[in-house]
C-alpha cells in the first residue's frame, strides 16, 4: 500500500481538486504523515542498551487512525487490551454493528454532529431492548453499558461509517 500511496498521492489530490472534490484536511494530513511512518529520514528515537552499550534507533510513528495499517494495528491491541484489563467488567456482552444505508453515508462522514446523534439513538434503542429483556427475566433495576468504535471505510476503503459496539 506504501508504494501504491506514495507514486500517485500527489496526482490522486491534483484530479481531486481539478475536479472540485477538494479532500478534507484532516484526510489529506493523514495520508501525508502515513508517507513518514517507520521513516528513520522523519525522525527517529536511540536507543541505547545499559549493559552492553548496543544502540538502535526506533523510527517515529505517525499515530495515525485511518491510512496506516501498523499504527491502526498497534491502537486497536492496547485498547482492546485495556478494555479487557480495566474497564469491562468479567460480563457477558455481545457486539452489535450497526451498518447504515448508502444515502446517508457520505453526509454521516461529514458531519460529525449527525453521527453522535445516530449513535445516541442506535445505543439508547438497545438499552431499551436489554432493559426490556432483563425484565422479563426478573432482573430489575437493569444497569447497561456500552463501548463502540466508529468506523469510517469499509473492507473496500469506500466511505462507509458504522458502529461496532459492545454491549
């Protein structure tokens, strides 16, 4: 993906302009520093070893949270870790995905107003089936919690935002 980004970038945002389909910033600055991800050329860290005096260096990451399959890769595992660790409790949950149609997808990618209130009602609706749910078994008063990660391209990179929660 680095070669395939890195030869046709800049002529993928000169056509996008040409054709008035200006990229928002925030897409194009990520797409940028994926370019100087693991470059040791765009800063680096050294390491040096106390006992045996070996060094390396450590390139920076871009930290990015779309473009950059390593970064992504390394977000995704610690917060999954530090889910499990220390914020959800040893409960039974179940992932929803919450998948939308197509006319609504490019405006909810955005307009990041209209996705928090898409998600508030996807998360309060399913409160109030679990609520209802945990009724019928005897169980009352129902506490319900809920994580979700807001996803914004699907496998095909095309603008798709959806909801991957836990409940």
């Amino acid at each position: 993906m680095y070669q395939v980004m890195a030869g046709n970038l800049e002529t993928f945002l000169a056509t996008q302009q040409q054709q008035g389909r200006d990229l928002p910033r925030f897409v194009e600055r990520e797409m940028r520093a994926f370019l100087t991800c693991g470059v040791l050329a765009c800063g680096f860290l050294r390491l040096k070893c106390a006992n045996c005096g070996q060094q390396k260096l450590l390139p920076y990451s871009c930290k990015g949270r779309s473009v950059c399959s390593s970064c992504c890769g390394r977000r995704m595992a610690d917060t999954a870790a530090d889910l499990v660790d220390r914020v959800i409790p040893r409960v039974p949950v179940r992932q929803w995905v919450l998948s939308l149609p197509h006319g609504l997808r490019y405006r909810l990618a955005y307009d990041s107003g209209m996705i928090t209130r898409v998600l508030n009602v996807f998360v309060s609706t399913v409160f109030a089936f679990l609520r209802c749910r945990a009724r019928e078994c005897g169980i009352s008063p129902a506490q319900c919690g809920a994580v979700t990660f807001i996803q914004r391209c699907g496998d095909s990179l095309a603008v798709n935002p959806h909801f991957h929660s836990r409940f």
